[in-house]
C-alpha cells in the first residue's frame, strides 16, 4: 500500500496502525466499525466489515494472532501460532511478492 493509503483514518485507527493489531483487537476494531459510520457509508462497507470478521474469527479461532501485512515495505513480520501449554509455534511459509 502507499503512504497515503497508510495514512487514511477509519474510526480511531489509521490503516497502518490497524493493519498492526493482534488479531484479537482487530476483530474488536472491525465489529465495532458499524457504530462509527452513517448508514450510507455501512450499506458500501458492509459486505466487507462481514467478510473481513469473518475471516478474523477464523483465524483467531486455529491461533494465529498477528497478520504479515506489511509485505509491501519488503519486509515480513513473523507468525506465530498460539498453543496452550506449548506457547508460540513459528509458523514457516512462503508469500509470493
């Protein structure tokens, strides 16, 4: 993404910031995106905020807790999954740039 979509602010959140959430305080973001705009702009944004939830409770639910999306600064952040009794798991993978 560039500067200036980075830069673009969605309720408290830029979407750099956003895109720097724990999964877990992502979903609480985007299911609480809906009280922050007029009906018009949800009736545009809506299908997206769903599927977006819904692909965020999933992920949370297998464990993973951070996504790797700054991939376009060349650079991947690590993912971790999330074990109980075992801690973080690294999860190895290969993203096509």
């Amino acid at each position: 993404m560039s500067k200036g979509v980075l830069d673009i602010q969605i309720s408290r959140f830029t979407l750099a910031e956003a895109n720097k959430l724990p999964i877990p305080e992502m979903l609480l973001f985007i299911k609480n995106l809906e009280h922050s705009m007029n009906p018009h702009e949800f009736e545009i944004a809506g299908p997206i905020i769903r599927e977006l939830e819904l692909i965020l409770l999933y992920l949370n639910k297998i464990g993973l807790r951070m996504l790797p999306l700054m991939a376009s600064q060349g650079a991947l952040p690590a993912i971790f999954l999330e074990s109980p009794g075992i801690g973080q798991i690294p999860v190895e993978a290969s993203y096509p740039m």
